[in-house]
C-alpha cells in the first residue's frame, strides 16, 4: 500500500510540473532551474569546473592548429570543389577504411599530450554550461554542429590524413523489426549494446570523470524512418518548418530535424542520452554527420524551390540570431554554420545504401536489400543481423535498464515521439520473464528519476502507469 500511496500521489505532481514547463513564460528560467538542480550530481561538477577549454599554452596551439582551416573561411573567396573528405555511411567504408578511422580514433583518445586528452578535450566542448541555450532548441543547431564535425575530423586527420568521418544512416536501422540485433552492434563496429561497452574499438574508453561508456539501444526512443525524412524535405517551404524557433519557444515541435535528432539519442540510451556526456561516444559523432546529410538534402530541396539556403536563417533574438557569435566559435558568426561552402570547400557525402537491381545488393556485405516496414512494397538496403547479439537475454536488458536509470547524469534528450517504446514494454509486459518485483523495481526507478521520466513522451508515461495498475503494483 506505501507504494501504491506513493505512486497515486507522486505522478500527479510530476504531470503538474510537466504541464507547468510546457506553459511558462519564462521557459528559459524554469530550464536554467532545472539545469543547476542536475549539476548537483558530483561527477558533472568535476566536468563543469573547466572555466575554459584551452587550458594551456600547448592546448591553445593544438585547438588553432585544428580551427585554422575554419577560421580562413571567412577570407576565402573562391569557392573550390570538394577537398577530399567524403563521408561514407560506415558500412560502406572498406575493412582498411574502417580500421584507419577506428586507430585514428583510438590515437586522440590515447594522446594525453593535451587534458585530459586529444578526444575528450573536443567531446568537453559539448559539456559546457551555455550548450544547451546557444546551440540546441533553435536555428544554430545545425549550424554549430555542422562546424563542431569539422574540428574532429580535422584532428582525426592530423592523425591519419587519409580518414574522413562517417555517418551511421540510423534510417537503416530504422526498417528493421528489432533494431537491437543489427550488425552494428559487435566488435567489427561499435561495440556491444547493452550495459557497459566492454568490446569493439571503443571496449576500453572511459569519460573524464572514469566511467565506463554506456549503452541501452532500443530502451526508449526510436530511430529515423527514411520516409519521415523524405516527406519533411519534399514539404519544407524554408529552414523555420523544420527548424526549432528558439530556446525562449514555449514548445517545441516534433516535425524538426533536431527533434528526429533527440530521438536517436534517446534510442541508443546509456552515455548518448545525456545531452552533456554524448559526445563522450564517438557514436555521437557518426549520427551527426548524417543529421547533418539529412540538412544538405533539405538543402538541395530548398534550392529547387528557389530558396536560398545560405540567407534563409530563421529570424530569432539573442545568442541564436543570425548575426550573433557561434558559441565557442567565436570568429563565426551564426548565418555561417549555413553557407554552402562547408560542402563545397572541405567535405562533401556518399550516396546513401540503397537497393540496385531490385533486391540485389547494396555495394556492401553488412547489408541486404528487403521491403520497408513503412512501405512494403518498396525495398530497401537494411543491416545484416549477427549471432553475437542473439543471445542478448531481457535480464541483461533489464540490468541495462536499470544502469542507464541510476547512473545517468545531467539532462537527456527527450524522444518527442511514440513511434516506438517496445525496450520498455517488452520488459514490463505480461509476457515479460522478469519476476514481478524486477518489472516493480524498473517501473519506479523510472518514477523516482526525473530526468529519465521527464524524457518519456505523455502517451508512454500513461501507458507505464496503466501498465503499473493493472498488475497491482
């Protein structure tokens, strides 16, 4: 009866909360509240004492030795065809190609020549407190994470000048009916999925405050469908139907690259889903990119539509603004993130997989033409699955679950969609193997965990508590 008691109370309150956030005025206010009251978490604070970046001489040289190349832009008139960076979805990349970039990886991540060391001190830039009011919930998302892909691969370059990043095409992934069994998640690629990552090339990375990378695939969430995108592109007037207005906006739309974004974040869960340890997986990385390929082909359908991609910045005030300094890239200016000379000067991307011939190949031995879940009566390239995740049982995934919910740290991104919840209620539902008082003990960690049930979509959160209720708990 305590729980019960606990529970009927407590969820009104978190509703109201909700409710509040939505409707506020000062939305801007209410997320810096809520902002500090998750810094109070010892491990970010250790992160957050870092007043700036470039904490040494050495470090100061290092960051102009990658921002040089950014930084002639600005005095750079003639505009060249692409430099040699071509960006390939990892699947497409060769078995040398793919070792290359995963050393190349490995070898910033082991230079401690700068603090802590050459990939963490890129990844610290996305845990800095202005993060999430200058370069996310508005038009300088893409922009700025467009510039922040470019400071990597120049440093993975000066490592191996002949890797350039790849995307993770997470709409391949996306046609599968489990998701969680896709090829990506072994050693040749990125590792295991669930629990600590303990295999592939990253089997060995901690994050600056020594916690192990984490992953809970498939928990929450969902992954990009490649007509969702195809759709958003072909109905796009301008940048503002599918870019959020600003961080003072009282809501925030779901029909935006950035919200389809969220999703995927919250769908790899673990590490990925705190907004500021993502960057902390090289994953986060690779799913940029093809953001960031999803907006050059919005790009392109703007230009057909007789827009011009490089002026049309949706108008907003303060740190967002067009003309306003991009955070942390202070020697650019907002509008810059959107000029066409990124592509056209430093990097440019591979087709995406696709089917050739009907159901015959797709120029890669990771993956296979079949029909879409979407649309059955079209086919296209989705992964291949492997034995090494067969055999992931649900108490492996419960303990996952479980890691994820009271390890997290800081804010996470928020899945804006109930396209897919399966992790969750494969584990709660009457078929579960879980004995009763697991599906108890996730259920309310849920409950008791503010930034994990602030995360969750309204139609799953009353789906949980209906769930709850019907089992008597």
């Amino acid at each position: 009866m305590y729980w019960l008691s606990l529970f009927i109370f407590s969820v009104p309150t978190v509703y109201s909360q909700i409710k509040e956030l939505k409707v506020a005025k000062k939305s801007e206010e209410i997320w810096n509240k809520q902002f500090e009251n998750y810094l109070n978490f010892h491990t970010l604070e250790s992160l957050m004492d870092i007043k700036t970046v470039e904490t040494s001489e050495n470090e100061r040289n290092w960051l102009q030795s990658l921002d040089r190349g950014i930084k002639n832009f600005r005095h750079k008139r003639q505009i060249h065809s692409g430099s040699g960076f071509l960006r390939k979805e990892i699947r497409m990349l060769t078995l040398e190609e793919r070792r290359r970039f995963f050393n190349a990886l490995n070898a910033l991540k082991n230079d401690t020549t700068v603090t802590p060391n050459m990939y963490d001190f890129i990844a610290l830039f996305h845990t800095r407190s202005d993060i999430v009011r200058r370069s996310h919930f508005g038009p300088s998302f893409l922009g700025w994470h467009r510039i922040y892909l470019l400071r990597l691969e120049f440093a993975l370059k000066q490592k191996d000048a002949r890797v350039s990043l790849p995307y993770w095409d997470s709409s391949i992934e996306g046609e599968m009916e489990d998701a969680t069994i896709s090829i990506l998640w072994t050693p040749s690629f990125f590792g295991n999925a669930f629990n600590e990552v303990e295999r592939g090339p990253f089997g060995h990375w901690t994050t600056p405050d020594g916690q192990r990378l984490r992953r809970n695939i498939g928990f929450l969430g969902s992954l990009i469908r490649r007509s969702d995108i195809e759709g958003m592109i072909v109905n796009a007037r301008n940048h503002s139907d599918v870019v959020r207005s600003g961080f003072d906006s009282v809501t925030f739309s779901e029909s935006t690259i950035e919200a389809e974004h969220d999703n995927v974040h919250a769908w790899v869960g673990g590490t990925m889903s705190g907004l500021l340890t993502a960057a902390f997986d090289p994953l986060f990385f690779l799913h940029h990119c093809f953001i960031d390929l999803i907006w050059e082909k919005l790009r392109e359908g703007l230009r057909q539509k007789n827009v011009d991609p490089e002026s049309d910045y949706p108008d907003t005030i303060g740190d967002q603004a067009a003309g306003s300094p991009m955070y942390l890239f202070d020697f650019l200016r907002n509008i810059d993130g959107y000029s066409d000379r990124w592509t056209r000067q430093f990097y440019q991307y591979d087709n995406q997989p696709s089917c050739s011939g009907g159901t015959q190949g797709c120029s890669s031995e990771y993956l296979r033409c079949a029909p879409t879940r979407s649309q059955p009566e079209n086919v296209m390239c989705t992964s291949l699955t492997s034995n090494y995740v067969l055999d992931v049982s649900p108490r492996v995934r419960y303990k996952s679950a479980i890691l994820d919910i009271e390890t997290t740290v800081g804010p996470r991104f928020t899945s804006s969609t109930n396209k897919h919840v399966a992790g969750l209620f494969k584990l709660i539902s009457p078929t579960s193997p879980l004995s009763r008082s697991e599906i108890s003990k996730l259920a309310f960690s849920i409950l008791k965990t503010p930034n994990i049930f602030n995360s969750i979509p309204e139609k799953t959160k009353q789906q949980l508590i209906i769930r709850m209720f019907s089992m008597g708990l």
